[in-house]
C-alpha cells in the first residue's frame, strides 16, 4: 500500500505542485490527513534486476529484488478544509500531472471522486496502515477457519521531505507504521477509528 508521503505526492502531482511548493512548510497540503484502503488483493511477482555501483576506479554489480505488483485497488482518503477537498475533488477528476504511484511505470486510473462526511467506525482493521507498531499493540486476531495470509509489515518511513540545496529530497518526521494485509482483520480495542464504506481506518500522518 501507498505510504504517507507517496498519498500527499499523489494530491500534489494532481494539484500540479513542485516538489518544493509540495514539501515547503507552507504547502497548501502541511494540515492534511490521509489513509487508504486496499480493496483487493493485488498479485505478485518478484523480478531481479542487476545494479551497477563504482567504488573507486571498478564497477562491482549487485543483485536487487523488485516486488511487482499487479491489479492493485485502492482507496485513498483525504481530510483537510473544505475548500482544499472541494480543489483535490476537481484535479483528481482533471489532474495537472499524470498520477503514479512512485515509479513512472506504475501509473493511476482514478475510478471515482467522492467528498463524504466523516463517520466513527470500530477498532477492527485489515488492508490499511496503521500509526506505530502491532507488534507492541494489545491486539487481538479475528480467526477464520481456512484463512491465508502474509503477516504485516512495519516500517519506518517519513512522513514528509526537505530538499536540499541541489534539490535532493531528505527524510523528515520518521514513523513506525503496521501495513495491514487485506485476509487478515485485527481488533485493537480502544483505537478510535473512521469508516469509508464500511470498512474501518485512521489516519496515519496526525
């Protein structure tokens, strides 16, 4: 699933912002909330690709492990002011630039915009990211009889960057976050959360 900063790269790139008006302090997008939502699970595939690295006067290659990911569905949520939604609302329907998420061949076809109200959902979680790490949380797994699934994973990833002088992107704000497979649904009780169509979330970067 997408992290944080690659949700608020995917409202920038749609508001047509820089990378520096995207990431500066006063980034019409520094009070906004995000989560997302997988809707499906995805398929996968592994692929090696070999990197050239100079040490020196020599080139020593190295082997690196690309996850692919096909038929992805997700659904990102956004919170901010009215104003800014009713602005994110038109350019995801007509974005300033074409929406990936991260690489240039891993591009977005934007299935529907909706603007909802908010509502208070349960602390039961699957297929979303959550703030900190489960592994350190009181949780308590909903068993299913025949259930498959990968465990989850935890990062820790930025919530935003700074670019440097030569407008090299730096990691600010790193957080530990629990990325959730959609098989597997864990109550976390006393966790307050939102529900999007029925399913339940909170918001990862507040």
């Amino acid at each position: 699933m997408p992290p944080p900063t690659t949700l608020l790269g995917i409202a920038g790139a749609a508001l047509g912002l820089s990378d520096q008006k995207l990431w500066a302090h006063d980034s019409p997008l520094r009070d906004i909330k995000v989560s997302v939502l997988m809707n499906i699970v995805p398929g996968h595939a592994r692929d090696m690709w070999t990197l050239l690295k100079i040490k020196g006067n020599k080139m020593e290659r190295s082997p690196y492990m690309r996850e692919l990911l096909f038929s992805v569905s997700y659904t990102l949520i956004y919170s901010g002011s009215e104003e800014l939604l009713k602005q994110l609302e038109q350019a995801f329907k007509d974005p300033a630039y074409a929406l990936s998420l991260g690489r240039e061949d891993e591009l977005l076809s934007i299935g529907e915009v909706a603007i909802e109200a908010m509502n208070i959902g349960e602390s039961y979680f699957r297929g979303t990211v959550l703030p900190g790490d489960i592994r350190q949380m009181q949780i308590r797994p909903v068993l299913k009889s025949g259930i498959c699934f990968e465990p989850p994973l935890v990062e820790t990833l930025p919530l935003g960057f700074e670019l440097d002088k030569k407008r090299l992107r730096q990691p600010r704000n790193p957080v530990t976050l629990s990325f959730l497979p959609l098989e597997l649904e864990i109550e976390i009780p006393d966790l307050p959360a939102y529900q999007c169509q029925g399913r339940n979330y909170v918001w990862i970067n507040s």
